[in-house]
C-alpha cells in the first residue's frame, strides 16, 4: 500500500533556520526546525493538552509546543548530552540566582587563579587520548571550569553552567568543527590553533545568560512542565494528546553520529561509557535475520544482493524503530495525533521509504494516516552526502526532502 504524499512548500521555511524561531543555547545535529512542529499543530487543530516526544535531542518538539500552547510535555533520549541541552532550555531557573552564582563563580575562579600553583592541586579528568585532543593549557583551563562547576549546589544552576562548559569542551578540541563524526584537525590546521579556553567559556556563558534571559525565560511560566528523562521511551501512566518527533533517520553509525558529536562532552561531563552512545542508540543492536515483511521488505531484500551486512543493519534500525512505534502508539489518547519528521536516506544507492513504514506501523497500532508532507531539506544541519560503497571520491546525495507523517489514532 502507499501512502499519500503531498509535496507542500509550505513547509520549506526556505531563509529560515532554527534560531529564525528560538535561538539554540548549544549546537546539536540534526536538529527538527520548530517552525515545523507551530505549523502542523496549528494546522491540524492538535488538543493542547500533554504532547510526547520519545527521541526530543535537544529540544525542537519542546519549542514547537511552547509556542503553540501546549503547557505539558515529556521527553526521553539516551544522549546525557541532548538531555542536559532541553533541560536547560525548558527549566525555569529565578534569573536572579542564576546572576548571583554566575558572580560568586566568576570572582572565586579568578581568586584561586590568583596563586599560580593552585591549578597544580586539580586533577585532570579521565578522558579518552585526552592530550591527543586537547593542549596543555586548554586541558589546564577546562579542568579548573569543571572544578568550579562542580562547586554549584543548585543542580539546575549547575546544569546551567554546564552548557557554555560542553560548548566549551568541543571548540577548544582539535577536532574539525565542521564535522558530527570525531576526526582531527589537519596537522597545518593545528599550527594556527592556540584557544583560550577560559575567555572562551565566559563569552559563552554570557551568551547563553543573555539568550535564556531574553528568549526562554518568559516562555516558560509556572505552570509549564517539560520533564525530560534519560531513557529510551518507556510506557508509564501518562496518556498523550499528540506525539511530535524526529526520530533518527538511521543507524548513528552510519547516519548522523550524535555519541560521537557529543563524546568528548560527555566525557568531560562524567559519563564513562561515551564512546559506546552511538552503539545504544536505535539499530546499534545487530541482528541475526533481516526484516522481510511489509513496506520495507522488499528494499531490505535489493541491499542484501550487494551487502548482507548492510541488509542486517538497516534491518536492526527499522526493528527497533517499529518497536519504539507499537510503545509510544499505546499510550496516545484517542483522537491524539502522532506527527513524525523524517527522511528517506538512501543505503546502496536504494532509497529507503523510511515515512511510509512509519506510517504503516501506526496503523497497524491502531491509529489512521491522515496525510504525508515532503518539504524540501534546505535548513537542517546534517551530511547532504555520504560515500555508499566506501569508495573514496565516490559519493550521492542521501536526502533532499524531508517528510512529516501525521497520523490519528482511531
């Protein structure tokens, strides 16, 4: 069967980028545009009751509902590092304690700094080829930050201060910034490459102060909740009204790599297991057969005459992702809607109908495709190519639209 699609420009949001709507606190690949999430709730006329997002990043879905008027909102990823990101963006922290420890921190740092052998009393933390990625100097000042960091009480506050500190952490590494996977700089590169960390992370910091104050703040009233939880998404209590996503568009090993955009972050945030986010994340379980049946078998069935490998890794994301559909599914209201922004990448020059799946796995959980938007990917930051047989020099486009699914559970 196929589902309708309707190509609407509408929702090209051509000039537009993220920060046309809210103004991001940190860098996050991949990240859904809000524009999109206002406009199709609008649209579709969505209850403005509690809205659901199992996959939230760093918190597109959470914006879209704010500025439509939805007051409740859960969310659930495995990334510490998206989930420090939307919970910042989404708590309300008295702007007044946030200026006083950001005073208290700022003069007991520069106190300590002021004898030249207090630095020598801190230990470095244990990262990954820590000197392999980061200077003397910027390993020095990151470490002193933490430090002092770590001295916050006030677990949001601190969680605050932490943003500008990950931001921080990626800048001053010598790993290409222009990149999600983690690679080095260039050896000319680093000849020209001498950051102040310290400077560095106070201009950060003022900048996230002042885009929370002005931006985020008077959003986010007392009566709004968005609870965010490091987990898969795990059916609970809690009924939704809508469900507003955008799922990964494959496995993060081979599609966008958010454990290794994030993993010298979280390392230095404290999380152990950084390096292996990216094997947890949807598909990162290998599987022993490949998925025949449905929409997606046949496409799975034309990449395993070239690559069975591959065929068993696509297959393991579409397994888990029509799992995670059947949970969420489950706990929608009826009538509640389920939007999903996605897109079709292509694997051995097959491109896969990644939205046509997900909207025969809502029906067959009870719900209704209401209709499929393509809208063309001009504004997100993600690879545009990739090399589909490994070959150097031999690459193809891996999407040029995008596809928002909404369903209605009947």
């Amino acid at each position: 069967m196929k589902y309708q699609v309707v190509r609407n420009k509408k929702y090209d949001y051509v000039g537009q980028s993220y920060a046309s709507l809210y103004p991001n606190l940190h860098k996050y690949p991949a990240t859904m545009l809000p524009q999109i999430g206002v406009d199709i709730l609008k649209e579709f006329n969505v209850v403005k009751g509690t809205l659901l997002d199992p996959y939230c990043g760093s918190g597109s879905s959470f914006a879209s509902g704010l500025e439509y008027g939805i007051s409740e909102m859960y969310g659930f990823d495995i990334n510490p590092l998206a989930v420090l990101i939307s919970k910042v963006k989404f708590t309300r922290i008295d702007l007044n304690r946030l200026n006083e420890t950001y005073l208290n921190f700022r003069n007991s740092l520069f106190e300590f700094l002021k004898d030249e052998n207090n630095i020598k009393t801190l230990s470095h933390p244990r990262i990954t080829n820590i000197e392999y990625w980061f200077s003397k100097d910027v390993i020095d000042a990151l470490t002193l930050i933490k430090y002092f960091i770590d001295g916050i009480k006030d677990t949001d506050v601190k969680n605050f201060f932490l943003i500008p500190f990950s931001e921080t952490v990626r800048e001053c590494s010598y790993t290409r910034n222009n990149e999600f996977k983690l690679f080095r700089m260039k050896p000319e590169d680093l000849l020209n490459f001498n950051p102040e960390a310290l400077s560095f992370y106070f201009k950060k910091l003022n900048d996230v102060l002042s885009l929370y104050s002005h931006f985020y703040f008077p959003k986010l009233g007392y009566n709004v909740k968005v609870d965010v939880q490091y987990s898969q998404f795990q059916p609970r209590n809690e009924r939704f009204d809508a469900v507003l996503t955008s799922p990964p568009y494959g496995d993060s090993r081979t599609t966008v790599a958010y454990g290794q955009f994030s993993a010298l972050s979280n390392e230095w945030l404290g999380i152990d297991y950084a390096r292996k986010i990216d094997g947890m994340l949807m598909g990162g379980t290998k599987q022993n057969q490949n998925i025949r049946n449905g929409i997606i078998g046949d496409y799975i069935s034309q990449i395993n005459k070239s690559d069975a490998k591959r065929a068993l890794e696509v297959s393991a994301f579409y397994t888990d992702l029509q799992n995670s559909i059947a949970k969420v599914a489950d706990r929608v209201r009826k009538g509640g809607k389920s939007i999903y922004v996605v897109g079709n990448r292509t694997v051995k020059n097959i491109q896969l109908p990644t939205d046509q799946f997900i909207a025969e796995k809502f029906e067959e959980n009870n719900f209704k495709h209401l209709i499929t938007y393509e809208r063309a990917l001009s504004n997100k930051a993600m690879p545009s190519k990739n090399s589909p047989a490994n070959e150097t020099g031999k690459t193809v486009n891996t999407m040029l639209f995008e596809y928002i699914v909404i369903c209605e559970k009947i």
